[in-house]
C-alpha cells in the first residue's frame, strides 16, 4: 500500500513540475534550438552554429597543440559553405540524424561523400578524419546533426580558407550537392 501512495505521489510530482522528472528527453528527441540554447551555440560563418569547447595550452609557434568545437547543422540549412583548413581536422558524431561530408582537393576528380553517424552496419562512421587542405562541405541528412570536431595543430584564425557562396570544386557538378 505504502508503495503505490509514494508512486502515485511521484506521478503526479512530475505532472506537476515536469523539470522533476526522473527520465530526461533523450537529446534526439530535442529540437535544434534546444540544444542550441543547453550547449551556447553561436552561429557559424559556414552555416550552422558552433562553440569552441577547448584549446590546447602548450602551443608551438604560438599555436595551440590542438582545439575542439561543438557544432550543429540543421538539415533546412542545406549544404555548409565549401572550406578548408590548413590542419587535419577530426569529425565525431554526437547526436541527431547522420551528416554527409563532402570533400575535394579541387583536381577534377569527383567529390568524396562520406557518411558521419552512428549506425556502423550502414556505411556510415562515428568519426572522419579530414587531411590538411581537403576542401569540405556538410550536409544533415535530417532535423539536425550534433558533431563535434577537433583541430590539430589547433584552429587559429587565417588557418581557414571559406569558398564564396556558390563555389563548388573542379569535378563537382553542384555546390549544393548532398549524400
């Protein structure tokens, strides 16, 4: 008896003040501005929102060993602006439907998609590894993707070239090509 009064008084709890809840909506289940708003995203030259969620302090030549970033693309936004670093750059998944990366050394063979998600028995992979200079471009296969990515020797300003709105590398039939 005792049992069901104290469930019951949970129940209603939670009814009454769902931020008390005992289960927490799954972050898939979050909208993209939720998520904007819990991790303090601000929006992205390339598109998309992002924040730098560390930088490396021992530095060689003034630059960082390697930083990290947060960042989310909304599948309304379409494809992210073309962009290349001048450092590898390493993309993991988070959270939210798979990413399609498209990438280019912008010789006239054909773009590269590769699929950046969590499900490894579908082609896709948890994390993607970018060399220095690959011109790149994300697309969201759904509502959002959540990824983060790391920069080693770490992101500096002036360490990245963004293609003018439009551009799309030699071998690529459309900018706005998506997986």
């Amino acid at each position: 008896m005792l049992f069901r009064h104290l469930y019951t008084a949970i129940v209603v709890a939670q009814l009454a003040f769902p931020s008390w809840a005992l289960v927490a909506t799954p972050i898939d289940q979050r909208s993209a501005q939720e998520v904007v708003e819990q991790l303090q995203l601000v929006p992205n030259v390339e598109k998309g929102y992002y924040i730098q969620t560390f930088q490396d302090p021992v530095t060689i030549a003034n630059r960082s060993l390697s930083t990290a970033i947060y960042y989310l693309l909304e599948g309304t936004a379409g494809q992210s602006i073309w962009h290349r670093l001048d450092a590898a750059e390493v993309w993991h998944f988070y959270a939210g439907a798979p990413l399609t990366l498209s990438l280019s050394h912008n010789d006239g063979a054909p773009v590269q998609k590769q699929v950046l998600g969590p499900d490894v028995f579908s082609d896709q992979s948890p994390q993607v590894v970018i060399p220095a200079g690959t011109w790149q471009s994300a697309h969201s296969l759904g509502s959002w993707t959540l990824v983060g990515t790391t920069v080693a020797p770490g992101f500096v300003e002036g360490g990245s070239e963004l293609a003018e709105p439009g551009w799309a590398p030699a071998g690529n039939c459309s900018s706005s090509a998506a997986g």
